[in-house]
C-alpha cells in the first residue's frame, strides 16, 4: 500500500473508532502555514486536536515512535491558530494520539493515548 493510502486509511479508522467512543468530528485535515492537524474533535465540552500516524508491518519504527520535535511544534503552531480563528469557548484543549499498524487491509491495531502534554 502506498504511504498516502496508508495514512488515509489509518485517519479513516481512527474516526470510526472515535466517534464510536463518543468524539465529535469538527475538521479533517486542518492546513495552517504550520502544517496539518489530522482530526480536531470534541467531547465532553473539551477541545481535542488529535494527529494520526499509521505504519505497516513492514516499517522499522512504530507510529509513536515516527512524530519528531518538530511535527509537535507544527501541532502546537496550527492548534493556536486554529483556536485564534475559532472563537467558540471549551472547558478544556487536549492532545491525543492514535498510531496505528496495519498488518493486512483488514487486520490492525490501534493504539489511542490521552491528555499528551507537550
């Protein structure tokens, strides 16, 4: 599978998995001069701003492993701007993470952790 392919396909399955669990998709794919977050949500009165990595069996580093410095700064960055543009106010602004690795076209696992602290 071809590396876009195989981030389309791990956003896909993380928004099922988040809606499932309660989240409220608001923007996919949010482009600043920054960069890109890959899913901003709400739950519970909170902001998420959540970045997807997904890797394949055959990569030598997992999708933790695989986010640098520097894609956290670009996080940081387009996570203010896009609370500067919106003015609506939360309870709360949160970082997630969901990796997932993909080991066949049906076969994964997800991994989703909460309230990063950057």
């Amino acid at each position: 599978m071809k590396k876009k392919d195989l981030g389309k396909k791990g956003e896909e399955i993380a928004e099922k998995y988040l809606i499932k669990s309660g989240y409220k998709i608001i923007e996919r794919n949010f482009r600043t001069k920054y960069g890109e977050i890959d899913l901003i949500c709400e739950k519970d009165n909170s902001i998420i701003f959540i970045e997807v990595r997904t890797k394949s069996n055959l990569e030598f580093v997992s999708p933790e492993e695989s986010i640098s410095s520097k894609k956290i700064d670009h996080i940081k960055n387009s996570s203010l701007d896009y609370l500067s543009k919106n003015k609506k106010k939360y309870k709360d602004i949160k970082f997630e993470f969901i990796g997932i690795l993909i080991s066949s076209k049906n076969d994964y696992k997800l991994n989703h952790i909460k309230d990063i602290i950057f």
